[in-house]
C-alpha cells in the first residue's frame, strides 16, 4: 500500500521562477510549434535556426545546467510498452543514465501496480530524476507524485491520452483517470499532438494549464509513436536536450 503525501509548494528557487517566467511566454504565444530539425545528436543542446528556443529567463551564472549524466532519467512508456524502433527506446540506448520503468503486465495495465512501480524507481534513484513520459505514462507519473520521497527534477511528457474520454480505446484505460489538477512540484515540458487519437489538443492545454506545465503544439503528428513515423524523432530529441539544461 502506497502512502499518500501532500505535494510540496512549488519551490521558489531562482531557477524555477525562470522556468515559470518561461511558460507564462509559452502561454502568451499560441504558435510554440516543433519544425523539422535534422542531423541532431542528444547531447547537443544548441538552438537551431527556426526552432523556437524554450526561453526560461535570463541565464544565471551561478547555475551550472544539468547533465544527462547528472540525473536518472527514468523511461516512462504507455499502454503495450514502446518497441525498439520507438523514440523512447532510442533515447534509452542513447543515454548511459536512462532506464526503463518495467512493468509486471503492458497489456492489461492496472494503475495502483503501474504507480507503486514508478514510485519505487523513484524512491530508490541515487541521482535526481526525471521522467520521460509517453502516453499512459503519463498519467502513471501524475498520479504517482504524492508519493515520491526523492527528488524530481523534471517531467518531460508527451501525448498525454485523455483517460476520461468515455470514447477512449480500450476502454480500460480510463482506469487511469480522471488526472489530477494539482499544479506540478517541478519543471514540467510537455507535447502534444492535433491529430492524436488518444487524446485532443484542447484535452492537452487544459492539463497543461492546471499543472503549470509548457506545452508545444508538434502538429498533425498521431500519437508520436513509432507508427506515426516517430523513431529517431529529431525534433523531440532537441527539446528535451533544451530542457534538461534549463533544469
């Protein structure tokens, strides 16, 4: 049995006031899209050109930005798992601090047994962690806050389904609603698609909305999966790299 704890206030460190600062722009600007980017390794995290930088503030010196190496990011898939050619599993054989959150059943997922699993990764990393996301991961990770005990440095999610859609398929997936609306304890990126059939757009900025998290429009792009052309997926690759040096 998992025990419940109240989420902390959002910290009011100076670095997390500029990641607020930077979605109060995201906010204020309905065009943040991803455009097509090229020839991009993970560890690179320069801005390319016609690629909307992810602005978190003016940079402070005093705040040296995170390293893949510095954190354990911890690999969050959806319902059925992601396969090799998914962009989730690319980054875990990419990334020498990442690893993959394993679940004791992908096709019939039961959310206390899928969040007891992710809080103990959690609870048991060296290192600060954050999570990458996709699907019904996403919901695993929200609803499994109250119970984290180390810290979370960021959440990266993407194509959040919207499992109280009674439309949803299959229909189990709504186990794993409604979403909390508790504002998040750390930075949080998030993207969505306009043409994701687990979830709409409008779906994804209300979340967004309530847990004070950035959200970038990545267009007509399905579920941002391996079946929707989503393998190497450049694009993620490079807000993610922007995202782990603002943390």
């Amino acid at each position: 049995m998992l025990e419940r704890r109240r989420a902390k206030p959002l910290e009011k460190t100076p670095k997390y006031r500029r990641f607020l600062e930077g979605i109060d722009k995201g906010k204020n600007n309905a065009s943040i899209k991803l455009h097509s980017i090229s020839g991009f390794e993970p560890e690179q995290a320069q801005s390319v050109a016609g690629y909307p930088s992810l602005d978190v503030g003016a940079a402070d010196t005093q705040i040296r930005p995170m390293k893949s190496s510095e954190a354990d990011i911890l690999i969050v898939p959806g319902y059925t798992n992601s396969g090799p050619d998914h962009w989730q599993s690319r980054w875990q054989n990419k990334l020498s601090s990442a690893r993959r959150v394993e679940q004791a059943e992908w096709s019939k997922p039961v959310r206390e047994d899928w969040v007891e699993r992710l809080v103990t990764e959690v609870n048991s990393a060296e290192k600060p962690v954050v999570l990458v996301a996709h699907s019904l991961g996403v919901p695993t990770a929200v609803h499994a806050v109250p119970h984290f005990r180390k810290k979370v440095a960021g959440a990266f999610f993407v194509a959040p389904p919207d499992v109280a859609n009674p439309a949803i398929r299959p229909k189990h997936l709504m186990t794993f609603g409604p979403y909390p609306r508790d504002p998040l304890p750390f930075p949080t990126l998030m993207i969505a698609s306009r043409n994701d059939p687990f979830g709409s757009y409008d779906h994804a900025e209300d979340i967004a909305k309530a847990w004070g998290a950035l959200l970038i429009d990545a267009g007509e792009a399905g579920h941002i999966n391996s079946e929707s052309g989503h393998g190497p997926w450049p694009e993620g690759t490079m807000v993610f790299a922007q995202f782990l040096g603002k943390l």
